[in-house]
C-alpha cells in the first residue's frame, strides 16, 4: 500500500460516500450503487495506475447516470 493509493482510497471514498447518502436521500439507486462501487472497489484494486482510472470512470459515471 503505496500513498498514492491510500490518497485514492480517501478521494474516492468520500465521493463515493457524498454519492451514497445522496442516492439514500433522494431514493434514487443509480447513485446509490456508483457510490457504494467507489467505496468498495480501492479495497480490492491495488495497481495505482488501475485505481485512478476505475475511481475516474465511475465519477464520471454519477454525471452521465443520473436522473
């Protein structure tokens, strides 16, 4: 476990968290599951390269998805 990849974890794990309670409140599932997705998925990705781009995609994800 690197620092690049623990900042990673925390940046996309708040965003994840903002996304999750927001989904929580608004009963909307689609931001619910992304930010359920980017708290879990640094956990099991450690390539630094890989937890960039996954934690990218499914940030961009949340403005594509919504409703």
């Amino acid at each position: 476990m690197s620092a690049t990849n623990l900042i990673a974890g925390i940046i996309f794990g708040g965003i994840g968290f903002v996304a999750f309670i927001y989904g929580k409140k608004q009963a909307s599932w689609k931001p619910l599951a992304i930010g359920i997705a980017l708290m879990a998925y640094p956990y099991f990705v450690s390539n630094t390269i890989a937890l960039y781009a996954i934690g990218g995609l499914l940030t961009l994800s949340l403005f594509f998805f919504h409703d």
